[in-house]
C-alpha cells in the first residue's frame, strides 16, 4: 500500500477498531481528529467525506477507498 490514508476519528466513536487494523496491517496513515462536540461531524468538509456524518471514517488520498466502523 502506497497511498496515505486519511483516518478521520473521535475517541468516542467505534474507530479505535478502524486505527488498530491500519497499525496491524503497517499501511500509512494520517490521524485527522473529527469533533462532535463542535459539530464538525455535519460541516460541509467532512459530509464531502461522509455523507452521514456519523462515524469516523479513513479514505485514501485520491478519494476512492472508503472503510467506515460499524
């Protein structure tokens, strides 16, 4: 995997599930903290990346690959 991973979190969603597969698999990634406190969860730059707006979500870089927690 050559492509850097975009990981969008909040500590209290289901994503530490997400965060421990991308350590377990060695793929690169970037930790972007995502705050429901502030609503940052349902602004237009995050529902570009999750039309939900509900969980934490990694992507890759280019947009195509979509992991979400459930």
């Amino acid at each position: 995997m050559s492509e850097e991973i975009v990981f969008y979190h909040n500590p209290m969603s289901r994503g530490r599930m997400v965060h421990w597969m991308l350590e377990e698999i060695g793929a690169p990634y970037r930790f972007e903290l995502v705050s429901f406190d502030k609503g940052e969860h349902k602004k237009p730059a995050f529902l570009a990346v999750n039309p939900m707006g509900k969980k934490a979500r990694p992507t890759s870089t280019w947009g195509r690959s979509w992991v979400s927690a459930s």
